[in-house]
C-alpha cells in the first residue's frame, strides 16, 4: 500500500481488517471480498488478508465513499439508510454478503447468530461444511442423470451451478444483487418483461379481484408473511406488521384447501403452471403506510411476478433503484436477487396476486432439475422459505 493511500485510508482499512480477521469464517464459507473505495481497489480474504488492487475471482463486492465508511464504522451512520442513498451498495454470494454486514452493526448486536443490514432473516452458523455440500449433490446427481435422459439434453449449466455451490464461487458479483445460487450464463436482469404471464392474468382480472375481498372482509384470514395460520395476527421474527401472505402454491406444492376457496385464482395458477415451474403463488396483503425496507430474497434462477388486484394509489416497487408503481389489472417482473423495496403509501390496503417461477430462460429439464435440487437441499438453500 503506498503512503498516500496509507495516510487517506489507513485508519479505516486498519479497522475493518481487524472487524474480518475477528471473525470466525466457515471452511464452506471463505470469502473474497473486494472493497471499492472511493478510486481504489482493495480485496481481504482470510488467507490472504489485506491486499491492494482488486481481488481475482471475489465473492461479494463492496462500493463505498471512504467518508462514509469512517463514520459507518464509527457508528455515526445507519446502514439501511445509507444503503437507500446508494451510498453502500453490496453485492455477490448471499451469505457473504450478510456476514460482512456484520462489521457494520452496533457491539451489541454482533452475536453469534448474524443479521444483515438489509432485513435479512438472521444468518446461523449451522452450514453444511464444503464435504457436506459434496455429499448432498452427490445425492441429486442420479436424479439429474434421470433427467438428462429423459429430456435428451444435457444438464451442464445446472451441474456447474452445483459445483460453483461446492467450491463457494460465483460468476459475476453484481453491486446491488445477492444470490444464493450462481446460474453461471442466466440473462438476469432487475425488471424483466410481464406481457407473457398477464397475457393469462389480465382478462381475469374481475374474477380474481373480486376474490381477493375475501382477504380483506374477514371471511379469510391471511397470516403475517412467514406466520402461522393459527396465529394470523403475530408477525413472523423479523417481519413488519401488516405485511401477510396467503399462498395456493408454497415450495410447489398446491395447497388444496386454501384452493377451493379461490377457484378463480386456481384456475388461473392453473394455466400458469402449464407452461411455469411455480415455487410460491398467492396473495400479497400490505396495510397502509407500511414500507418494507431493502431487501434481497437471493433466488437469481427465480422471477417474481406480482399483479394488481386491489391497489390504491402510492403503492410501489423499488428494484436496484428504480421505483415502479403497482396497478389494478397490471403485472410487474422482477428478479428478487436484486436489492428491493415496497411501501404503500395511501389510505388502504394493497392486495397482489404473487408468483414465484423458474426463469423462463431456463429449459424445461433444467427447470425441473431446479426443482429437484431446491426439494432436495435445507429449505432456503436455492429459494428462500415462504
């Protein structure tokens, strides 16, 4: 390190190697971080240290003015309210992500179990080490040799996803994107294109709003977003009040009673999955004034699809930045790997209809084998718990 970048960032630089280096790092888990600093470039690994220049191959990237990080790491500044500025921007493997975020947090937070700074669910050190991984994959491989033939097509990108998951390493580290899973050579982008699934959803649309009511009048009761139906009314651990979910479809199964209550929105699901890998779909219920702060659900080879049902005005989606706005009758796409936001800013509440599906970039083996592997492996794995 030369003197002048020395003398301009030492201090800080010192600090947060000692944060790292404090650490107690996972053999299944061992980053390469690179700091983007003001114009300079600096990469910490735990076998390698400090280093100037740009790391070669890293798993999370950090962008920050050096300002900022003096007082982050003076506890002068909240990192979620930085993060809104794009002043702290992140990006790469979700659990690196979501350890390094711990350097950031106050002394009495920093415990054995880890939160990130962007409302992650807290982060437990029960990991599969790098053999354990080998061994669930290990698993899976017969069921994917089943796949290929049957399908008549190879697997490869899928078989060196898993293997890129063994070894802990990702293709690419977008600022702004977690993942938990790299589908190496997957177009990702934030926002993708609604017209295929509104094409399906749209000319339902009185149907499935007039269902919808049912969520709001009483007759059924959704439970806060990761909650329990025989609680509805308690928030989940690290979920807002007033954010509920209701799904038909969780972790590709149908569930049949909830179903019959919503034929309509069945039989639209039910077109849909004719040509989609569903993982969740249902309902979205947000109360007034709530605003659900950043946020990343890490799933690159998913797309969430969410269409308005009951929407007053002010209700809106913000991914990597960009802020849209939620219609009646109207579809918006986005890749939930991505940093993401919502707020309803009116007088009532907003009700979606919610799809989590497969990228249709992928084929359909690779889709299945996707399901396969995300049935197979801990929940939260490949796609987050829902």
């Amino acid at each position: 390190m030369d003197s002048t970048t020395k003398q301009h960032l030492g201090p800080a630089l010192d600090r947060i190697r000692t944060l790292l280096a404090d650490m107690i790092w996972l053999e299944s888990m061992m980053p390469v971080y690179h700091f983007q600093i003001d114009d300079a470039d600096f990469g910490w690994s735990p076998h390698s240290g400090l280093t100037l220049g740009r790391p070669a191959s890293p798993t999370c990237v950090v962008h920050i003015p050096s300002q900022t990080l003096r007082e982050l790491l003076a506890g002068n500044q909240d990192p979620r309210s930085l993060q809104r500025q794009d002043k702290l921007q992140l990006g790469g493997l979700l659990s690196d992500a979501v350890a390094l975020s711990k350097i950031f947090l106050p002394e009495d937070q920093k415990i054995a179990r880890w939160k990130s700074l962007l409302s992650e669910p807290e982060f437990s050190l029960r990991m599969w080490s790098t053999d354990g991984r080998r061994l669930q994959v290990e698993r899976i491989l017969p069921a994917l040799d089943r796949l290929e033939q049957a399908h008549g097509e190879s697997l490869a990108r899928v078989r060196n996803a898993l293997a890129a998951w063994i070894d802990h390493r990702i293709s690419t580290c977008r600022l702004n994107q977690w993942v938990r899973f790299d589908f190496e050579g997957l177009a990702v982008e934030p926002w993708e294109d609604p017209a295929a699934m509104d094409a399906i959803v749209a000319p339902a649309f009185p149907a499935l709003r007039a269902e919808s009511i049912a969520l709001l009048d009483g007759r059924v009761r959704a439970p806060h977003y990761g909650g329990s139906e025989s609680d509805p009314d308690t928030p989940a651990p690290n979920q807002p009040f007033g954010w509920r979910s209701y799904n038909i479809i969780e972790h590709f199964e149908w569930k049949h009673e909830r179903a019959a209550l919503f034929p309509e929105t069945s039989a639209v699901l039910g077109a849909l999955a004719q040509t989609n890998t569903i993982a969740h779909a249902g309902f979205l219920i947000m109360d007034p004034g709530l605003v659900l702060p950043p946020h990343c659900d890490g799933a690159n080879w998913m797309l969430s699809y969410q269409f308005g049902l009951i929407v007053p005005d002010g209700c809106y989606l913000e991914v990597d930045g960009e802020r849209r706005y939620h219609r009646e009758g109207q579809g918006l796409v986005f890749n939930d790997s991505f940093v993401h936001s919502a707020g309803n800013e009116s007088a009532g509440p907003r009700v979606l209809l919610a799809i989590l599906h497969a990228n249709p970039a992928l084929s359909s083996a690779e889709r299945l084998a996707m399901m396969e592997v995300a049935n197979r492996l801990q929940t939260g794995a490949m796609v987050y718990a829902k």
